[in-house]
C-alpha cells in the first residue's frame, strides 16, 4: 500500500510505502502525485519511505515504477529514500550516478534529515 505523506513543503512528494504495493497503488497514488508535482514545478523532489521490504512490490508496480522513473528521467531533481535494507540504501546512493539529479539513501532514524534534504536544504 502507498500513502501520501503530508506536511512536506509544496515542491516535494513524499509517498510512505507498507505491505503489498500494487500495480493500483502506483497508478492511483504515486504516478498522479509525481505527474502533478511535475507539471506545477517542472522539476521532481521525492521522498519514499519504505515500511516494507521490496520483494513486497508486485511485478506490476516494478513495471510502473521503470516506466514512471524512465519517462521523467530529466525532471528527476532529488530523490530520498528511507528504509532500514541496507542494500536499497546503497542503491539509492548509487543511482545519483545514473540520473541527471540527485538521489541518497537514509536510515529511518535519519527520517528528518531526509525531509531536509530532499527540500533542498544542504545537510
């Protein structure tokens, strides 16, 4: 399940992912999220707190995510990813190699540094 997370400065989405998450999750939370933010800000700010483990993303939502993150690639600004899966996190700070933004991984007990960064305030 994906839920938005509130309270987040205008320019930034945060999406909290639990349990199972979906093909339906992505379309009707995160990918409508991201487009908006996209449209309004022409740039992507996005915190993903991961409350679950990645095997827990269906096939379905994988695709959805490759597509939302291939389709956007140049809009991509700075992307959190909070989890407590260390290989996920390492990824995270890996893929700023990969993207024309920027991307960095955080513990959970980094959740407010994440916030601060992916707002744009330099930590």
């Amino acid at each position: 399940m994906l839920q938005i997370i509130n309270n987040l400065p205008q320019h930034v989405v945060g999406i909290y992912a639990s349990g199972e998450v979906t093909r339906n999750d992505m379309e009707t939370i995160l990918i409508p999220k991201i487009q908006e933010l996209k449209n309004r800000q022409g740039e992507i700010n996005y915190l993903l707190v991961l409350g679950t483990g990645v095997q827990n993303f269906t096939l379905a939502a994988w695709w959805d995510d490759l597509k939302l993150g291939l389709t956007n690639f140049t809009n991509w600004h700075r992307i959190a990813v909070v989890t407590d899966q260390k290989g996920v996190e390492w990824f995270t700070d890996l893929f700023r190699f990969m993207i024309p933004g920027k991307s960095r991984g955080f513990s959970p007990d980094q959740l407010e540094e994440a916030k601060a960064w992916v707002s744009g305030e330099e930590i």
